[in-house]
C-alpha cells in the first residue's frame, strides 16, 4: 500500500513539476526521469503504472493533446530502463548519467512528431534547447536516484542501488 501511495504522490508531484515548467516555456521531462527509476527500482510493471498515471496529466491536462503521445513515450522510457538494467554500467549510480543525457532527446522527438506540423522547422528552432536539457538531465538522474533511494530507505521501498542484484537472482 506504501508502494502505491509512494508512486502515485511522487508521479502527481513530477508531472505538476513538468507542466508548472512547460508553461513557462522550459521542457525538462522529469515524470519521463521518475519512470525510469520507478521501472528500475521496482520493476518494469510498476515503471508502467507509473508511465500510463503520470501521461493523464502531461496529455490531457497539459497542452491539451489530441493524441496521448505521452503514454507511448513514458512507455518507451519504461522498457529503456529494463534495457539499461541489463548494462554492466547500471552498477554505478554515478553511470546513470548516460540515460540522463538521452531521455530528454527522446521525449522531445517523439512529441515533435506527433505536435509538429511543420517538423523541420521546428526541429531547427528548437535543436539547440536540447542540449542543454540534456546535461541538466545528466546531471539530475544521478541526483535524483540518490535523493529517492534515501527516501526509499526510510520507508522500507526497493533501493535502485539494489535492482540489478534483484535482476540477478530473479535469473
């Protein structure tokens, strides 16, 4: 019962977070960061849980998209994390910056498609933005990982820093 009020605060508290920054014209994909650590830490199916809850907002309360772009994306950022606990880098959370420095060029890409009419003009204008966002993201998984696995400590919650010795005895 922890584990759910835990993914479902913490996914409302990243989305509002994303979209309070969204209206101020800044794109940094913070519920696509939480997706992955809840898909590592706890697992892929929980990781999915907390992609489809933390897209209802981004789509529909956000920028009122006609098409739900972020279940696919958050989705895809899901099974990332699978594909990148099977890395021999994921034993470092100081690693994690890899995946850090290649969500926010995923999300923006994927939502161009699906929001711009225009996709190569928008795509030039906006190219430079990403990669800044991507360092700032390098640098805030890694954080952030630290920050709720303290948290997850407390509450007795699955450590990221314990996944992928999970993911070795469950093979």
């Amino acid at each position: 019962m922890i584990k759910l009020a835990y993914i479902f605060l913490l996914t409302g508290f990243f989305c509002l977070l994303e979209l309070l920054l969204r209206n101020f014209g800044f794109f940094f994909p913070f519920c696509a960061l939480f997706v992955f650590y809840v898909s590592t830490a706890f697992g892929l199916s929980w990781g999915i849980g907390a992609a489809l809850l933390g897209a209802l907002p981004l789509d529909f309360i956000g920028p009122g998209a006609s098409h739900p772009w972020s279940v696919l994306i958050l989705t895809g950022i899901a099974y990332l994390a699978e594909l990148w606990l099977h890395r021999v880098e994921s034993d470092s959370i100081l690693m994690n910056f890899l995946p850090g420095l290649l969500i926010p060029p995923l999300v923006w890409l994927f939502s161009l498609i699906f929001f711009a009419r225009h996709f190569f003009v928008v795509l030039v204008d906006q190219f430079p933005v990403i990669f800044p966002v991507s360092a700032l993201s390098a640098i805030c998984l890694p954080g952030m990982i630290f920050l709720l696995d303290s948290l997850n400590e407390k509450l007795s919650l699955p450590l990221f820093v314990n996944a992928k010795l999970k993911q070795k005895l469950r093979f």
